[in-house]
C-alpha cells in the first residue's frame, strides 16, 4: 500500500527578501540615470526614446498621483473638522500654521539673499558659455500672473467660482478652502444627519489611501522614465558652466536643513534626522519626480502615524503646499542675485530689502501656475528690472536644481505639522515613539 507523500505547507516555501519601496525607487534612479546617459550620446535614438516612451510613462505616474491628491485633500480636511475639530480650534491652529509658514519662508528667502551675497554664484561666469533656453512659454505666464498678483489677488484666488472645476484643474487653495466651509457647515447640522456623512467620508478616504497604495507600486517605473528624460536631455556636460550656481544652490538647502529647520525640530522635541529617516520614500520620489504633490496622500498618512491628530495633518499640509515652500523661497534670493551678478548689475541693502517684500507675496498662491518657480523668478526679476533674458541661461539645468527644491519643501511640509501639534498640545508621544519602534523592527 503506497504511502501518500505530504506536500511542504505553503509558508515553508521560500520567496526571498523583500525589496522595499525605497530600494526599489532607489534602482530605478540608478537604472533612469544610466539610461538617460547613453540616450544623451546618441541624438537620434533619444528623440524617439524620449516622446515615445520615457516622457509617457514618467507622466503617467504623475496623472495618477494627482488623481487622488484631491479627493485625499478634502475628505481627509472636511473628517478633521467635522468628526473631530470645532471652529475655534480650526481658527487657532489655522493662525498659527500661516504665522510659522511666513516666517519660516522668510527665512528662506533672507537665507538665499545671504548665501548669494557671500558666494557669488553669478560673478566672473562667461555668458558666451552658457546654453541658451527659449523662455517665451514662461514671459507668456509672467505677464498674466504680473496681473493678478498681489495679496488682495491671493485672497479672491482662494475662494472658488466654481469649486468642481476647481477640484478639476487641482487648484489646492479653493479646495482647502471649501473643505474648511463644509467641515464647518456638517459640523453643526444634527448628529443624526452629520455622522452618516462623516462615515462616508472616512470610507472614501481610506478607499484612497489604498489606491495610493495601488500608485506607488508604479513609482520606480515612473522615477525611472523622468530622471532618464532629464538626463538624456542635459546630460551633465551642460552643468559644468553652471556648476558653482548648482553648488551654491544645494549648500543654501542643506544649511536651511540643519541650521533652521533642524534647530526648529529640536525646539519643538524632535530630530530632524529622524524625520527624514520617516520620509525617505517620499525624499526619493519627489527629488526624482520634482513634484511635491506626488508624495501629498503618503505624507498626510506617515505623519498622522507618527502621532499628529488628522485635524491638524488635514490642514497644516495641504495648505503647506502652497504657503511653505522652502526650498522655491530659497532660491528666489539665489536666482535673482545669480542674474545680477551674470550681468555686473549691483543691488544694494535698500533694493535687497525691497526684493525681500516683493518675494514674500510672490511665492505664495502660484504653486499650481505651470514652472511656477520659473514664473515667479521672472516675476521678481522684472519688479528689479533686472534682465529677464539672464533665466535662459540657467533654464536648461534648473531642473537639476529644482529636484533639490523639491525635496525641501516636502521637508518642511513634514515638520510643519509635528511643529503645529506640538505648539498645540495635540501631539501623541507615544503613538509617535511605537511608529518609530516599528520602522525599527
């Protein structure tokens, strides 16, 4: 009689390490970089490698990020109002998050001033060098937000005409700002009447938060494709002329890292290093994407696990996105000064000063103009009448830096909400000390 041989259990089978969201990414950098080098050499395979598949699939991956940025936004902010919060402390958390938000740019933007005075970033460059990059799409947008610009535009910018098509064109500041109504208006109907809403709403925006899940599987194809795109464009050889304004570019945001935003963190109870060690994925995603809002939905998520109440996250990093761009204020103070010094023109304490006010309400409210940073650069140039024709010299690599830019303004729309939930006595120690325990395990 034969003895049925039992199969090995299903568990007992091995499958091999695991590769991590990070590494993966990490991979596809590196693979990205390596394509777009060998692209860069040959001219003619590159046009056809670039429009054909490697620019599709890296916006692909951007379409599907901003596909759920919205929907993540307003459910999560009307559940942090409505389910949890009350009008007064909406009021207070909200003056306190644009109170820490302008100071904290205006450093930026002094910082940048500073460091492009000490290091001179434009001075003794040979513009016969420099590659030449049409902006003409840029003066274009300059010219139309020269006219709607200005802090009454920003406050008729915040409120919509239209909140669907709105939502449609991912205009963050009238979605913010309607979430806020709503949240309000549902706080106060009858329970009978608010919880079944709010219900809905927390199914709707756990519903997104997995298919986030969904999206970042793609993440490494799409890093991959756009920083192949990048290089296989510029190459590096177009980075040697321009190689002292990249340096300054980078050291300015490394110092803000450690000397600002690092003395903030400890201020508050916290180490900047561990922050980044929470947001490494997102660090990598938006340095190769140079596109914030791609790790919006992840951010959101990583900080309320880290012990930030929804109310506080729901609010602080949406409207960070806007109102706290660190690494955007940095660089204006460099970029102008850059083209000054390209062409021998002297600014003075008095004009910098100036420039220091104009830019303070000239990077905020823009972010969803397209190459914002180029605009508003352009912007600020023509407010010193500096030569606007001194950005198309830099154009070329700009996305070398903005890849830089980039990934500070997550880092500081990271702190952000750690800082406002501290300040407000909301923070939860210790679920923030288990969600470190198990990123440690």
């Amino acid at each position: 009689m034969e003895t049925a041989v039992e199969s090995p259990p299903l568990q007992a089978v091995a499958t091999g390490p695991r590769i991590g969201l990070a590494w993966q990414i990490v991979i596809g950098l590196a693979i990205g970089i390596a394509a777009g080098l060998v692209l860069n050499q040959f001219p003619q395979m590159r046009e056809a490698a670039v429009a054909g598949f490697l620019q599709p699939a890296g916006d692909l991956f951007i379409k599907l990020i901003r596909m759920i940025v919205v929907p993540i936004v307003f459910t999560s902010m009307v559940i942090g109002i409505a389910g949890v919060g009350d009008g007064k402390t909406l009021g207070r958390i909200g003056l306190k998050t644009l109170v820490y938000f302008e100071i904290i740019t205006t450093i930026a933007i002094v910082m940048g001033l500073v460091i492009g005075n000490l290091l001179q970033p434009g001075a003794g460059t040979d513009m016969s060098q420099l590659a030449h990059t049409d902006i003409s799409r840029y003066q274009q947008v300059t010219q139309q937000v020269q006219g709607h610009h200005g802090f009454m535009a920003l406050v008729l910018s915040i409120v919509p005409d239209n909140i669907i098509a709105s939502m449609a064109k991912g205009d963050l500041l009238p979605v913010i700002f309607f979430s806020v109504l709503f949240g309000l208006g549902l706080q106060s109907v009858p329970e009978e009447f608010r919880k079944p809403v709010v219900a809905t709403l927390k199914g709707i925006a756990e519903a997104m938060f997995k298919v986030t899940g969904m999206v970042m599987r793609y993440a490494p194809i799409g890093v991959c494709a756009l920083i192949a795109v990048t290089v296989a464009n510029f190459g590096f050889a177009s980075l040697l002329p321009l190689l002292k304004l990249v340096a300054v570019t980078y050291l300015a945001i490394a110092i803000f890292v450690v000397a600002v935003l690092g003395v903030t963190a400890r201020l508050f109870g916290f180490r900047i290093l561990t922050l980044l060690r929470v947001i490494k994925d997102e660090l990598i995603i938006a340095f190769s994407t140079c596109s914030s809002a791609t790790v919006l939905p992840q951010l959101m998520k990583k900080m309320e696990d880290y012990g930030v109440p929804k109310s506080v996250t729901a609010f602080v990093v949406p409207t960070g996105y806007t109102f706290n761009l660190d690494g955007a204020s940095i660089y204006l103070g460099i970029g102008t000064l850059f083209v000054a010094q390209l062409y021998g023109i002297h600014l003075g304490w008095q004009e910098q000063l100036v420039l220091t006010l104009t830019m303070v309400v000239t990077s905020k409210g823009a972010a969803g103009v397209p190459g914002f940073m180029f605009v508003i650069l352009l912007a600020t140039l023509a407010s010193a009448g500096l030569p606007l024709e001194g950005l198309a010299f830099i154009a070329g690599v700009d996305r070398i830096m903005d890849m830089g830019r980039t990934a500070l303004n997550v880092v500081g729309n990271a702190l952000a909400p750690l800082v406002i939930a501290k300040w407000e006595r909301q923070y939860d120690a210790k679920k923030g000390e288990a969600y470190l325990a198990s990123l440690d395990a």
